[in-house]
C-alpha cells in the first residue's frame, strides 16, 4: 500500500500542470489553435477565470494590466493598472461591450472619476488634494477616452506557471493597426499574479 501511495505521489509530482486551470479555461485551451483568433465568448470565459493580465511582460513586470471585475454576455468591467511616473502607479475603472462576436469594444465611461493612485515605494494611496491634482494632469495629457476595439490571437499556454499567452489586436473604426500589436499574459495563479510589478 505504501507503495502504491508512494508511486502516485510521485505521479502527482511529475506533473505540475495537469490540474492547472479550471474546467471552462481548459474547454476554452481545448478549442484553440495557435495564431487562429479566439472568439469573444471563450475570452470571456477566459477574462472571468483570470487572476490578472500582464501586458508586454519581462520578467514578472509589465507595461500595463487589466483585472477583470465583471464579465457579462454583453461586456465586462475591468480595472486597468499602469504607472504614471517613477513614484505613482494609478488604477481605473473601465467598461467594455462584446460586438460581433470576436471583439471587446471600449465605451465612454467616465473612468477619471474612479482614478486612484498608490505610491510605488511603499503602496500607500494617494488622496486629497493631490489626488486631486494628478487627476487634473492624467486629463490633461490623456484627452477624452477613446472607443477602440481589441481582439485576440491565441499564442500558446504553459500549464507549468498557469499562463495562458494572446495577441491583443487593436482597431478604430473597423481598421486594424498592426503597430498596436500587443502580447498579453494571462495568470490564473493568484500567488503568481499578485507578484507582478507595473514597469515604468
């Protein structure tokens, strides 16, 4: 009997991976071939099981990050984290609606009323008057929010870190721009994800 537990322990050892993802993500894995587009509603299913995406990663850093709130069959409401400058990393609040069935498209909330920023140092928030500050410089060097839409190339999954890589393509008014490219990493281990860093 020791054994036979011994040897499955050691079954279990050898594959890191085998219990990775949840039953919806790997249905959504399952149907998936690399460089073909995924569709909107195994993203979503993929938006809803994530921990956090990591945009542009290198080496547990990334440019920007979204953390999906809210996934509905119309849209979902993510919180986007990135840097603002050397001190102060900001989060906000946006939405987004599914159309045609492969793209998620952004609406014109007003996300400068949920800015809120922490100091990088030691993460402590920023409030009162200079938060009220630094929301009047963040309008003034964004502009109004834009309406663009994204959507998705599968590229490849690592069980191993439970990850899960796409390639978010970026359209206005129906255009796709290919300088706009951008590799996402998906993390569904939330140990993993807490670690990563916004890169300034």
């Amino acid at each position: 009997m020791k054994t036979l537990l011994a040897a499955i322990a050691l079954c279990l050892l050898s594959l890191p991976g085998a219990w990775a993802f949840d039953a919806a993500t790997e249905a959504v894995i399952a149907s998936q071939k690399i460089g073909k587009p995924v569709a909107i509603e195994d993203v979503a299913r993929l938006m809803q099981a994530s921990e956090r995406w990591c945009y542009l990663e290198e080496a547990g850093s990334c440019a920007w990050t979204d953390v999906y709130l809210d996934v509905s069959p119309d849209g979902a409401e993510y919180e986007i984290g990135n840097a603002w400058d050397a001190t102060i990393d900001i989060a906000l609040i946006a939405h987004g609606r599914f159309e045609n069935g492969q793209a998620i498209c952004e609406t014109a909330n007003d996300w400068l009323a949920s800015v809120r920023a922490m100091r990088r140092d030691d993460a402590s928030l920023v409030g009162g008057r200079a938060l009220r500050d630094l929301k009047a410089e963040i309008a003034a060097v964004v502009g109004p929010p834009s309406q663009d839409c994204f959507d998705y190339v599968f590229r490849g999954v690592d069980t191993a870190t439970q990850t899960i890589t796409l390639l978010q393509r970026q359209s206005s008014d129906g255009v796709h721009d290919p300088a706009q490219d951008t590799l996402v990493t998906l993390h569904f281990d939330p140990e993993t994800a807490a670690q990563l860093s916004l890169r300034w």
